[in-house]
C-alpha cells in the first residue's frame, strides 16, 4: 500500500504538527535558532519517479548529522571497509551523539560508531583531498549525484555559525589527535565537517537520496549505479542501529525503517525496495530528532506497514 495524494499526506502532517509544541528548535549552533518550529515537510520518492509532498517543499534546510551517512558511503568507497573501520566502530552506543564518555573507556581509542560526532569527524578527515576545499567539493559532487539536483551547495552562513561555536567538537577532534586517530590539523577537520552539515537541500531532494538508498545504491530514474550494493547495505545498517542517535532501538520499534536524523530536524529515510522520505520539521526531542518527523514517521509507518521488522 502506498500514499497517492497529496491530500492524505497533508492529514498525516497536520496531526504530526500538533507534536510541535513538546519539541525545541537547536540553538547551539546560533545559525539554526533562527528556524520556525512550526514548520514541517515532507516527500516520499517513488522509484517509478511519482512524488508525493506536503508542506513547504522548497525551503532548503541544512543536512546537520544526516550528512553523516553521505560521508560514510563516499569514504568507504574512497578507501574500503578495513581502512575505515580500523578507525571506527560498528556498534551503536546508548550516550548523546556529542559525548565524549565512551571514548576514554575503549582502549585503543575508537569512536563507537561513524554516526556519533567522534565518529563522523574521524569519517570526514578520511575524506581523500589536496585541500579542505577540495574534499567539501568532492563531498558536494557525490551529493549532487545522489540527489540528481546539480545546484547543491552549502549554507556559507551555518556552516561559519557552527564553526565558530564548536568547542565540543573541537575538543573530540583533539582528543582524536592526541591518541593518533586524527593525522591532520583540527581546523581544517572542523572546516570540512561544518561546511559537510551545512550541506542544504529541500525534502524532495532528501527523499531522492533515501530512494537510492532504499533501492541498495541504485538511482532507480537513472539506473545508474551510485555505490556499491555493499555499500548501501552498511550505511543502511547504521541508520537502524544508529541513525537516530540513541533512541534508534524505539525508533525502529515505533517506525521499522533505516533513517538518519540531523539537529536542523531533518531525517531521510529509506524503506527497502519501495521509496525514499524526506522531512524536515525542526522541533526537536530532547534527544534530538525532529519531534514531529518522528510522529509523522510513526503515522506513515502504521498507515501503510513500514516496518521491515
Ligand atoms: N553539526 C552538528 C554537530 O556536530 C550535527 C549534529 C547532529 O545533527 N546531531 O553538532
């Protein structure tokens, strides 16, 4: 069963939206406090190329942590799964995606998993580049690719607010450095991984991405290849046991499907051989995911058996 119209999607957001309310828009990083909290939107991509949307489908908003997944694909297929997970974990973890507990706990030092922020730094500075410039851009062609959509690029106005305030972020990259897991020079890490989350697109784009993933890496409108099966499968692995930080086991009770959510309220989603979701809903849990894109999800999921559990 899928959804056809735009109409039913609509009853789906609006009950969703009465959710806004419990939730709180992220306002450390000082660029994204400016959001409504209010807003919600969402696209379902089909891969017979129906699209379904509701709710202010043109506004761009910043990947933030969803972009984890897209630098995880592109470094595994830059440099291989021993090379990367010599560096990082596979496991998920039950602490916050900005902690920094478990990395003095495990000997020798390695972030739990390449979702959590000491992980998903470790992943960027993996990204292969002469210069800081050239890896972000080798990050944005791979995203246009995914997206189909050759105007991507990033919000120069978040990624310097997140640059300019991430002391925590700083403080795990340096801690990365001390124990030899980072080689480089932490600002040009810090460089690349803000402007990596403020990567911006609207969520028909998102659900694009979701769609090639949900069709294990293959863009069905093209039927070209954008990653390696393999590939697809791990990043859709980690966004079920890790992709909406550590409410990802109620997650995939309440919802069933590899997501990846970000602080701007975004999450992509991929339900396995049938379609691709975007959302962006800014409100947040305080775990941090879209408060309302979870309720939509959990609606969605219910309606037409989402689960793949
Ligand atoms: N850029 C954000 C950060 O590192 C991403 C975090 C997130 O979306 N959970 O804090």
């Amino acid at each position: 069963m899928k959804c056809k119209s735009v109409e039913e999607l609509q009853q789906f957001v609006d009950e969703a939206k009465i959710y806004a309310k419990f939730g709180k828009v992220a306002d450390y990083i000082p660029a994204l406090g400016k959001a409504n909290p209010n807003d919600l939107s969402v696209a379902i991509y089909y891969p017979d190329g129906t699209v379904v949307y509701a709710g202010d489908s043109k506004r761009k908003v910043t990947l933030q942590s969803i972009s984890k997944i897209i630098s995880l694909a592109l470094v595994l297929m830059e440099r291989g799964e021993k090379d990367v997970f010599e560096k990082v974990g596979m496991e998920p973890t039950g602490d916050p995606f900005n902690s920094i507990a478990k990395l003095e706990e495990t000997a020798p030092v390695k972030p739990l998993n390449p979702m959590i922020n000491a992980g998903a730094l470790v992943v960027t500075h993996l990204i292969r580049g002469n210069s800081p410039e050239e890896r972000i851009h080798k990050l944005l062609a791979f995203v246009k690719s995914l997206t189909g959509n050759p105007n991507i690029t990033y919000s120069e106005e978040v990624a310097k607010s997140e640059f300019n305030t991430a002391y925590l972020n700083r403080s795990l990259c340096y801690f990365l450095k001390q124990h030899g897991i980072i080689a480089e020079n932490v600002e040009e890490v810090l460089d690349v991984y803000t402007k990596q989350c403020a990567i911006e697109m609207t969520c028909l784009d998102l659900a694009r991405i979701g769609l090639v993933f949900a069709m294990d890496g293959v863009d069905p409108l093209t039927s070209k290849r954008i990653m390696p099966l393999r590939i697809a499968r791990i990043c859709k692995t980690f966004m079920v046991t890790c992709g909406m930080y550590n409410a990802s086991g109620e997650f995939a009770i309440k919802v069933g499907i590899p997501a990846k959510s970000g602080v701007s309220g975004g999450i992509l989603g991929a339900v396995p051989g049938r379609f691709g979701i975007g959302i962006f809903g800014p409100a947040l849990d305080e775990k941090g995911n879209s408060i309302t894109g979870i309720k939509l999800l959990e609606l969605l999921s219910e309606k037409y058996s989402l689960s793949m559990f």
